[in-house]
C-alpha cells in the first residue's frame, strides 16, 4: 500500500505590502545610455502576511551586475530575504527598468533558488523615486546614484 504525502496547496506563500522600502544604489552612476553596472541595495519589508504564520516581516541585501541606462535595461540579481523567524531565501531574479509617467520603474521577476519558500516564484514592483524630475536630470550630469522607494513583495507557489 502506498501512501501519499500530505496536500500542498498552491497559492500565494508571502505578501508583503506596499509599506515596503527598497534602497538601491549603483555604480558607477547610472545615465542616460545603458552601460556596465554594479547595483548593491536593501529591502525592509515591515508588514508580511505568509502561509507560514510565524512570518511577519522580513529584511534583505540586494545585489547585480548588468546593463542599465536611466531610461531602461536589465540585469540579473540576487535578493536574501531574512525573516522575522531567523529563516532565509535567496531569490534569483531580473531586474527591469522603464520609464513609466515619469518615473522610473523597477519591476522583478524571479525564483527562490535556496532557503525558505525554495521554488516560489517571486514578484516585487516598485517605484523607486520620490521625484521623478531630479533623477532625470541627474541621469545628464553627474549621473543618477540610487534611491529609496516604496515596494511590493509577493512569493507565488505553483508547484502541485
């Protein structure tokens, strides 16, 4: 007689709401023309409703190497978040960036590669300028550094 493991319910595992930050910066500074760069950054995610109900909220460390202009670009990163409860997870994702109504958008769609919540698929969105005409003429001269804004955070399981 074989018997079956328990029921897993695919669904959302973590929402973490708009009460999100994330910090980016990146170097060298970003213009308007694509170019090589480095992007370090952090995440705090105070509010966090999970499947788990241990999690609560969560911090995290960003970083990525790739091509990114002030108006748009890509590059691969790594995100960890580390939960409330000690437990962490390493998230692989692109980032993208646009100009949207003015402000710069960065959209992230990834997999938790390690950790808890491994094999989610993981949505941020954000916008990460409080006033978009600065970082536009920055983007000129001397270059746009970084910035602080808000963001969502959503872990997806669609294994069966």
């Amino acid at each position: 007689m074989v018997h079956a493991g328990p029921a897993h319910a695919i669904g959302q595992d973590v929402l973490c709401s708009i009460d999100g930050t994330n910090t980016l910066a990146f170097s060298p500074k970003l213009r308007l023309t694509q170019q090589a760069v480095t992007m370090t950054g952090t995440g705090n995610y105070p509010t966090c409703v999970s499947s788990d109900p241990d999690i609560s909220s969560g911090t995290s460390t960003i970083s990525g190497q790739g091509s990114l202009g002030c108006l748009s670009g890509s590059m691969p990163a790594t995100e960890t978040v580390t939960w409330n409860t000690g437990e962490s997870s390493t998230i692989s994702y692109t980032v993208t960036l646009n100009l949207v109504a003015g402000q710069t958008a960065f959209a992230v769609i990834g997999t938790v590669t390690a950790g808890k919540f491994a094999g989610d698929t993981v949505t941020s969105e954000g916008v990460t300028i409080a006033n978009p005409i600065t970082p536009l003429l920055d983007c000129l001269a001397p270059g746009y550094a970084g910035s602080t804004g808000p963001t969502i955070l959503t872990f997806t399981d669609l294994q069966p």
